[in-house]
C-alpha cells in the first residue's frame, strides 16, 4: 500500500501531466474513451473532482447531505488557465488532507472506513486514469510508475467490492456473485512490486472478496500493472497484446462488463 506521502507526491505528479497535456491541444475534440465529452469537459471534471474532494476534507463532512456539489466550483474555459486551475486544485486536496491528517474521519460513498486519505487516494487514480484519457486524446503515449497502478488497481477492487457499490448499483453486485470462480490478475515488475501485484478475486455466492496472494486461478491475466489497470477500467481492451489471458475468458468478459462503480 503507498504511503499517504507517495499518493500526495503522485497526485501533484498526475496532475502535472494532464496540465502539461493540456496545454496547447484542441480542447474541442472530443474524447474517444469518454464519448460523451471533449477536452474541456473532461479537464473541467478532473479540476471540479479535486476541489470538491479538497473542500470535503476541510469542512470534514459527516454525511452525506453535508456535501457540495463539483458543479459549485467554476472552471476557466481557456487553455492555459484552465492548465493553471488544474493544477492549482490537485494541490489544494493534497494540502487540505495534510492538514486534516489521513485519519482524519470524513465521509465516503464506499461504505468503508471514513478518512480524509480516502479522498486523496480516489483523487490520485481518478487523475491517473484521466490522464490515460487525455493522452489518448492528443496522441501522447501514457506512463504510470508501476507502484501507482498497483494501488489503483487495489484500490477500485476495494470499491467494487464494498458496501457503498452494492448499494449504488444493486444489479451489479447480484452479477457479480459466483460459485467460488476465481480471477488472478499479475503484474510483474523487474524492481520488485511483490505482493502488491499479485491480486485474487473470488466470486462466491454471498458476494465478491479479494486479497493479495498468488495461486491457481480459473482465469489469470498477466501484464503491466498500467495496463491491467486500463484494461480494469475499459480503456483499453482485455486482448491487448501487451495483456496476457489465461483460462476461462468468458470469466473474464463477465467480469469487465459488471464492475463497475
């Protein structure tokens, strides 16, 4: 698991990127992994998520009915600025959770433990997988250190698999309840990401569960954890060549098609 340090370090370093991508580029085209918006959008969302993060942090919102809303917060419309605000709001979470403190108890829609280093790990991974989008977007080649991914894979099986999902979309979580099927996702890493790239996914009829280990698993996908990452969250597909499939795919397209937050 990153540090709360690493996850502050790689959410100014994400942001920093979907800046610098930004700059410069036709924030009229529109997205092909995000269809339903351009450019502009898509930064305007990125910003208002960190700001609406930072702002729940700092008032430590106990429920939900405390919230804001991200459209409360305005976003500039040209490049530049809008470059600026990007990375302005990255470090207002990044600060606002150093000051609250990780633990600190403010509300979440996981169901799960409620701390303020919820909100800067989401932040870091919806940033990153954003980032993916942009790059994408303006034809740039897409990079994530290998630690990152690792824990925005743990962290979105973390939310898949939480009462706050089960909650908020019913018929997936019924879906997703198995027989005891299982799914080993594997990232190796020539600097050594261990345990933190090993998942198992069990399906069983109460629900889904999952653990860091490595074992024999009806289906296992092999790869960069970047890339499963992607893969995980529909940006790019599962029979990419830099993924490797064994076992039951069928298995696999199931899962894909269900979790989902």
């Amino acid at each position: 698991m990153l540090t709360t340090e690493r996850r502050a370090e790689a959410l100014v370093g994400r942001t920093e990127g979907v800046a610098a991508l930004a700059r410069g580029a036709d924030l009229e085209r529109q997205v092909p992994t995000c269809p339903d918006r351009d450019l502009r959008e898509l930064l305007r969302h990125i910003g208002r998520a960190h700001l609406f993060s930072a702002d729940t942090v700092r008032r430590r919102v106990s429920h939900p009915a405390e919230m804001a809303s991200p459209s409360d917060f305005p976003a500039p419309d040209e490049a530049g600025a809008l470059a600026e605000w990007l990375w302005a709001g990255g470090g207002e979470l990044r600060d606002a959770v150093e000051d609250a403190g990780a633990d600190a108890p403010v509300w979440n829609f996981s169901g799960r433990r409620r701390q303020a280093g919820f909100w800067l790990r989401r932040m870091v991974h919806e940033t990153s997988v954003h980032r993916a989008d942009v790059a994408m977007t303006v034809g740039e080649p897409y990079e994530v250190a290998p630690d990152v991914a690792a824990d925005g894979i743990s962290e979105w099986l973390d939310l898949v698999t939480g009462p706050g999902a089960a909650e908020a979309r019913p018929e997936a979580a019924e879906a997703l309840r198995g027989q005891g099927q299982t799914l080993h996702p594997h990232a190796p890493d020539p600097r050594g990401l261990g345990q933190a790239g090993e998942w198992m996914i069990h399906r069983e009829p109460d629900g889904v569960t999952w653990h860091h280990g490595h074992q024999k698993a009806d289906t296992a996908l092999r790869g960069p954890a970047a890339d499963l990452l992607l893969a995980f969250l529909g940006r790019i597909p599962w029979t990419d060549e830099r993924i490797e499939v064994l076992g039951d795919t069928s298995l696999l397209d199931h899962w894909l098609r269900h979790a989902t937050f």
